[in-house]
C-alpha cells in the first residue's frame, strides 16, 4: 500500500489496489486509477480561488520584471541609501504607468475625447478574446471528459480550410453563405478531432500523442493547398495565400465599421451558453463527465466509453473550430495562410485551465487574455514595455494553476489538508512520549 | 526482534477497520495473516508501518513501547515491508533502487553506487537470489522484482518483515521460490508476517496463523488445519445473521447459464464450464473463498465481462454478445463488487449517482435533456426511503461513509423494473447497522419474483440470504445444495471438496 494513498473514505484497502482475486482480463481493460489522473483532475478542476490567486500573483511578478528593468528605477538605486525615496517613488511610477497603459489599451481610454473612442480598447480586447472563447471551450470539454485535446492547431486550421473555401469559392446570398461556411467549417474541425476520438477509442493511442502529431498533418496538408495553384492558392498568385472572402460570407461587425468587434463575439457567447447547456443539463454530456470522473463506473452504469470518446473530441474539435471559422470569417477576411490558428490552440489550454473548465469561467479567463493582449501592445507603444512581458504572465498563470499538483504528483506528496496522518490528542503518540 | 501489536483499533468514520486486534510475532516464525479483502489486514499494517496512527492500541517492538511518525520511522526500527504493488523505480538499476532513500556517500555527497553494488550481491549471495545489481528494474520479470524488494528491506537490517499479498502478482512457479525464500529468512532469523487470502500457501510455510475478520481477530489456526477448517473460519460463523424472510414463492427458472466459460488474456480459464439457472422468486447465493471466478462470473452477467463460450438466456432471450447497455435494458440490477470505483462516481453529487446508468429516457431523460426536478424529487425519495445519511442530495457521494454508498448504489438499482438482481459482495466494508436494511431489500426484491444471485465470500451472509447455495471452487462449480447445508460442509465445498465425494482430497 502506496504512502501517497491519501484516501480513507474507503477504510480497510487502498481503492488504488485491485481484489488480488480479479483476472488479469478485468484488471487490463479498466485503467487504474493512479496520481498522475489524480493531478490531471486537481490541474483542470480545481477552485475559483487557485485561479484568481494565480493571476494576481502573476501580476505580481509581472510588476516586479517591469520595475527592475525601468530604467528610473535602476538610476535611482545606484543612490538608494543615499535617497531611498527616489527609488520607492520611481518603483511606484514605473508600475502604476505600466498598468495605466494596459488598463487604458485594454478597457477604458480614459485620455479619449468622445464616449466612442474611449470604449475602443475593451472592443478590441473582446475581439482578441472571441477566437479564445471558441477554444477555450472546446479544451474545457475535453478537459472534463478526462481528455487532452491539444490539437487545437490542426482543428482551427481544418476549420479554416472548410469555412475558407466555401468563403471564397461559392456565390450564395449574404445569411445563406456566412451560415453555410460557417458550418462547413465547424464539421471539418469536428472530423479532425474525431480522427483522434476514435484512435483512442479503438486503439487506445492516448490523445496527446495523436492530436499533436495530427497537428502537424493538418499544417502541411494546408500548406500544400496553399502551394498548389487551382485548390487553395489565390488565383494568378505566387503566395501561399487563399483569396479573399466573399462579402456575402463575412461576418458583419456589431457596432459598426467604426469597431473590430464582429459577429464572432456574439456565436462565442452562443457556445458558452450551449456547452454549459450541454454538460450541466444534456445526456451527453452527463455521460463526458462520468466518462472523465470514472470511467470503470461510467462503464458499469451502461455508457459506451469509446464511443463517448468519439463525442467528446467530435464537440471540443466543432468548439475550437468555431476560433478557426471566426478568424477567417470575422477577423481577417482577406485571405489567410499556414499561419492561421496563431497559436491560439495552445493558449486555449491556459484559458481553459483558468476558467476551471467551467463555460463561465472560460468566458472570463479568455476576456481576461483578451485584454492582456489588447493592453500590451498599448503598454509596448506608451511606456517602451515589451509585450513580451504580457506572455510571460500568461505562462506565471500556467505555472502557478498547474504546478502544485504536479509538484506533489512527481514527488508522490500527500495534498496538504487531506486524510492528516494523525490526530491531536492521538494515545500512541502519548504512551510513547 | 519480537513484534507485538496490543489492543489496536483504527476507526474511519463510524466504520471500525481493525477492533482491539493482537498480534505476537516471535523471531524465527512465519506468521499468517488471513482473511477476506477488506477484513482490515492491510490497514493493521499500514498503523504498524506508520502511515496510519491507531486510534487506540500500541506495536511493541522487543517488549518496548515505539511510536512511528512514518515508514522511515519503521524502517528505522527495523521493520520492512515488501508492498504488493512494488515500491521500485523502473528507470534505476537494482543497485540504485536499493540504496534509494539513504543512499551511501563518499566524501562531498557524491553516491557510493559500488558500495550498493556490493550491499546487494552480498545479500544475493547469503541467500541465493540471483539478481544483478546493474540489471534495470523495468526489465526484470515480476518474481525478481519482488525480491528486489525483499533485498532492500533487509539493505536496512529489517528483522520484521512484512510480505503484504505478495503472491497476488506471481506465477505459481515464483509463488513456490518466494515461499523457500521465505523459510529462508525464517531460519536466518526474522520474524515474518506475511498476509494472504489463499490457503494453500498458508498451510504451505506459516507456523501460525492468525483470522481476521471484518477488522476482528476471529481465531488463531494450526498449520495443520485444513483448507476447510481455515475457509470456515475466514468466512465465519461467530455471529448469526439472522433475516426475517417468508417461504419463497418460485416461478419458472428465469435466468438460465450454460456451460458458461471465462478465459483471461493470458488464457487462464477464470470461470470454467458453468450451469445453472435462477427461478423467479429465488435468492441464489454464489459463495466461495475469493478468487475462484466468482467475480468474473457476476461481471458476465452485465456483459462486463464477454465469455469465451457459453450462453446468458433471461427469460429465454440470449444476451451474449450485446453491450452492458443491452444487458441494463433488459432490467438487470448490478451492484458491484467495488462500489466505489465501479459503483459510483465519487465527485457527482447523490443526485447525478441515482441516476447513473438510467439515461436511455424517462422520467431522468428527456429527448437529450436531463430532467433535473425529476432527478431531484426521486433523490429526495430515495434519500428518505433508502435513509442514506446524506447533508444534501447535492453533496458528492465520495463523502459518504461506505454503508451509505452502498444504499446509493442499491436505491439506483431497486427503484426500477428489475428481471434479474446481481448483487457481489452486497454488506462488504459497510458498517452493521446498514447490513440488515440492505438484506431486507434483496429479500423484497425476491419477494417481489425478481430472479437473485447474491455473491457471498461470508457464510453467514451466504446462509442468511440463500434460497440455495452454488460454491465455486478454481472455476468450476463445486456443487449446488440447498440453504440448509451444515457449516462445515460448504467450509469443504470451498476447499474444493464435493459434498459426496468427501473423503477425498481434491
């Protein structure tokens, strides 16, 4: 019996350890459960507090980067026990204008003259945030179902190639078109993550391994209709670039010319509101979430476990497709190249982790990004901050979620709190003492 | 060194795992822990190593009183445990295993692996062990492994040795060379604990044996007693179930099993040409002592397990081949052996449990949606119903204690139309007061015609509850008698021995 083993709610044997009595056939077919689950489950669902505490902490960190490479701040030290003030002060400005800036590039322009150029920051911040909306949710699904669907890259690339060629290739009227492309491509990115649904369900390949590896395949099959004139490749156009959208299939902006925001925000909501609908009040997605809390109950209580498999990837791969289909419908609509999905598969993972797989949470965490990203190019531009700073506290959130548990799942820790070892006033300890 | 356990008790929850148990191991002595899965075994040795305090009691070591914080504590003290799941690193040499956790340093730390080297081929060598101390551990067979195991507890001077189940991962083959090595270090000395539910083995090496049962010590054994004598007492007789049950009602035979075969990946017959049929209306209890397919032939019966040959016919309808959904259609009621983990998923809430494996429509199911005030007003019935001691109906059911996971796992299963009940170890880890309820609600279902087969490791739930007994024994059905068969009788039965063919030794 491990020391890891923290948990006496099943009192006389570890859970972990199977009746010596079973064959070996039962024993194969179920996946016991082990720490490293134990830590997947604890990193994709834990509580609000982690995710708050994690992001101001980042911040945190964040700040003290950009005070230690303000160059007022480091002039004023060479005399700080001559003039500690100096220093404190310049510290002060140099954060609170870093934060000033990104607050006034990401919500509020509060040096604009009319109501409608001091709100531009925050539309632009929902419009970086609309394609993380989409892939955020779809890894939160997977993330429930007890699966890691990093192939966000090859399904927002698939979806792109399903919604940019109906886009560009067919003449329809307006709703007709947008709608068609829109589903068009929400299927292709749908099938891609099924591939891997269904290697898992029938050979058991663990999704991580055959979601990357699909994304690879997904880059060089769009770079190959990219480079061959007559598939995707712009007409009379040496660039591996596809042509423009059609008009009638663009997605129209929601404020107006005057605002980036388009369609693609509000379908984004849409989604929330559908996955919270689907894995708080649906079938299906009461059989992900008793697939990824349990699969051997799961199992036992009738659920087809592969097939659920299928299902999870087929709706996380349609989710993080509705980012490819809105990025090429929605953002940039004038054609798009093997660069299409820019990155925004992996940072789905980091905002569905902050979201606690939690639609609503996925929501908040992918604004959040939104205007982290938004903020940084205005932080970049006044105060001479590099947005880099911004990806690095992006990845402090990462590191802060994940890392407990991992921590004590590679050091076979117990968790802090749990199942204590020994009580106060324990006799034993008494009679040895 | 002289082992003693006094008066021991550890309680989680209001469950009791280990009651006042005692315990003497003297040096030179291979002393046998028997008794079902959850009897508390493992749990008295997790208080013994340290991992868990005892609520009362105290281990003496050479008559004097320790304490341990932990298993470096143990360790410290001169006792080792070889775990049935092994402790080893797969990537680490034999050697580097060994000395891990206080490794040998030369000047300026740096690791003294020839010192472990030689640590390990002296103590292969004493005992004739042949393992190479630079072999890595993943690629060595299970048998070496476990004796990879073995050196490192002796690496620290163990002269308490505790072999937790450590034939439940061997071939027969290696199960015969760890029992020499076993004597081995009884004769260099040691004192020896070594915990099993197989009887062979134990008449094999112990020179005493201990019975636990149901975190109590129900007898002590001679190693001459005979598989029955230990089978009785391992599944008990001390305390008289009693079930108030009417004269059964039978129907026509429901449920009919024939020449049922279960063969496991690696071939080995698990359930090995079984017949029988269950009438309406009649409680059949499988017993035997665990490990003899029993398991395997109740997972059959949700199409959890698929068999090799053979055919499942309720109500004349084959079911054989079609998936566990096929087999829930049907109006089978399953409860598992191991609720926790094949019975619940212990983050929903009791709510989403009562619900489980009841998706395929009304009232829980609509179209594709949940129908959550149904699912609610129903957990609330079955809440009071079934009195499962619960905050809310929304609280995980991970944090009921295990009777009351049990009454989750029953209030699903009864509150539907059931053709057939399987219910495997219904009463096992749950606390007393919750047996009787639960017997009372099987008895009902019989009452009610349902065809039942209850599986039983205890006899006293196997006669409490039976209309008629089937004993399996390696597979194959040893025979079915009726419910009044004598004790000692179905003790044979479960040592393999035929009711007429009972002079004879199988």
């Amino acid at each position: 019996m491990s020391a890891s083993d923290d948990r006496p709610a099943v009192p006389a044997e570890s859970p972990s350890v199977d009746p010596p009595g079973q064959g070996a056939a039962t024993r194969t077919t179920h996946e016991p459960e082990n720490r490293w689950s134990t830590a997947f489950r604890e990193i994709v669902g834990g509580s609000w507090g982690v995710s708050v505490g994690a992001v101001l902490l980042a911040i945190l960190a964040g700040s003290i980067l950009i005070v230690a490479t303000d160059e007022n701040v480091r002039a004023a030290a060479a005399y700080f026990f001559a003039r500690p003030g100096d220093m404190l002060s310049a510290i002060g400005s140099a954060a609170g204008d870093a934060y000033a800036a990104l607050f006034r590039g990401s919500v509020w322009n509060y040096r604009a003259d009319s109501f409608a150029d001091g709100i531009r920051p925050l539309m632009v911040s929902l419009n970086y945030a609309t394609p993380l909306i989409g892939s955020g949710l779809g890894l939160a699904v997977g993330f429930r179902a007890g699966l890691f669907n990093i192939g966000g890259q090859g399904q927002m690339i698939l979806a792109a190639i399903g919604a940019g060629w109906i886009g560009f290739s067919l003449e329809l009227p307006w709703p007709l078109h947008m709608l068609l492309a829109i589903v068009v491509g929400m299927i292709t990115g749908a099938l891609w993550a099924a591939i891997a649904g269904v290697l898992k369900a029938v050979t058991g390949a663990h999704e991580v391994i055959t979601t990357i590896m699909l994304n690879h395949i997904a880059f060089y099959l769009l770079f190959f209709l990219l480079a061959t004139p007559g598939l995707l490749q712009a007409p009379g156009s040496a660039n591996p670039k596809t042509p423009p959208m059609q008009s009638s299939a663009v997605m129209p902006k929601i404020f107006g010319s005057g605002y980036h925001l388009h369609l693609g925000f509000v379908l984004a909501l849409l989604a929330v509101a559908a996955t919270w609908w689907l894995m708080e009040r649906s079938k299906l997605g009461f059989t992900f979430r008793a697939v990824g809390e349990n699969p051997r109950a799961a199992r036992v209580a009738g659920i087809d476990v592969g097939r659920t498999t299928v299902w999870v990837m087929v709706v996380s791969g349609a989710l993080v497709a509705l980012a490819g289909v809105t990025q090429v419908l929605g953002t940039s609509t004038t054609g798009f190249s093997t660069d299409v999905d820019a990155g925004m598969g992996f940072d789905a993972i980091t905002v569905a982790l902050l979201g606690r797989s939690n639609p609503v949470g996925v929501l908040g965490a992918a604004i959040l990004f939104g205007a982290f990203r938004a903020g940084g190019a205005t932080m970049q531009a006044a105060e001479g901050i590099p947005i880099e700073i911004v990806t690095v506290i992006q990845s402090l959130i990462v590191l802060f979620i994940a890392a407990p548990p991992l921590v004590r799942a590679i050091f076979r820790l117990p968790k802090p709190g749990s199942a204590p070892r020994r009580k106060a006033g324990d006799p034993a300890k008494e009679v040895a003492a | 060194m002289k082992l003693e356990l006094r008066g021991i008790t550890k309680r989680f929850g209001s469950l009791v795992a280990n009651d006042q148990i005692d315990l003497v191991v003297n040096p030179k002595e291979i002393h046998c822990l028997l008794g079902e899965n959850g009897a508390g075994k493992s749990t008295l040795m997790n208080v013994l190593y340290g991992l868990y305090a005892a609520d009362e009691g105290e281990v003496l070591l050479d008559d004097e009183v320790v304490h341990f914080d932990g298993p470096g504590d143990a360790m410290e003290a001169g006792i080792g445990m070889v775990h049935q799941h092994f402790m080893l690193v797969p990537v680490f040499t034999v050697a580097e295993n060994v000395m891990l956790g206080h490794e040998p340093t030369r000047a300026g730390g740096r690791l003294d692996l020839e010192q472990a080297r030689a640590k390990v081929r002296e103590i292969a060598d004493r005992f004739g062990f042949h393992v190479d101390p630079d072999a890595v551990v993943e690629d060595l067979p299970v048998g070496v492994q476990q004796r990879v195991e073995i050196i490192k507890a002796l690496s620290r001077d163990a002269q308490v040795l505790v072999f937790d189940e450590p034939t439940a991962v061997l071939t027969p083959q290696e199960t015969d060379e760890l029992m020499a090595i076993m004597r081995q270090l009884r004769d260099d000395g040691a004192a020896i604990i070594f915990i099993t539910h197989k009887l062979r083995e134990v008449r094999e090496v112990a020179d005493r044996i201990t019975v636990i049962r149901r975190g109590k010590v129900v007898g002590e054994a001679e190693p001459t007693s005979t598989d029955a004598e230990l089978a009785s007492l391992m599944v008990g007789r001390s305390v008289e179930l009693v079930v108030a049950k009417g004269e059964p009602q039978f129907s026509d035979a429901l449920l009919e099993v024939e020449n049922l075969e279960i063969v496991d990946r690696d071939g080995l017959v698990l359930v090995d040409d079984v017949s029988f049929e269950v009438r309406g209306g009649e409680i059949l209890v499988v017993a035997g002592v665990q490990g003899n397919g029993q398991t395997e032939l109740a997972e059959s019966l949700l199409g959890l397990v698929e068999p090799s040959s053979g055919s499942i016919r309720l109500d004349g309808v084959e079911l054989v081949g079609r998936s566990v959904d096929g087999f829930l259609r049907e109006g089978i009621g399953f409860v598992p052996e191991d609720r926790s983990v094949d019975g619940l998923v212990g983050t929903f809430t009791v709510a989403e449990n009562l619900m489980l494996d009841r998706l395929d429509g009304p009232p829980f199911v609509k179209g594709a949606s949940l129908q959550i005030g149904a699912r609610d007003e129903f957990a609330r019935r079955a809440v009071e119903e079934f009195d499962i001691r619960t905050q809310s109906i929304h609280a995980p059911a991970g944090r009921l204690s295990g009777g009351n996971q049990q009454k989750v796992v029953l209030a699903r299963e009864l509150s539907r139309e059931l053709r057939l009940l399987v219910a495997s170890q219904p009463t096992r880890g749950v606390d007393v007061g919750s047996i009787e309820f639960i017997h009372e609600r099987i008895v009902a279902t019989r009452d009610a015609g349902v065809p039942v087969i209850v599986v039983a490791t205890e006899l006293d739930e196997a006669l409490a509850l039976a209309d008629r007994i089937l004993v399996m024994y390696r597979g194959r059905i040893v025979g079915i008698v009726p419910a009044d068969t004598p004790r000692d009788v179905l003790g044979l039965m479960m040592a393999g021995i035929a009711p007429e063919e009972g002079s004879k030794v199988a």
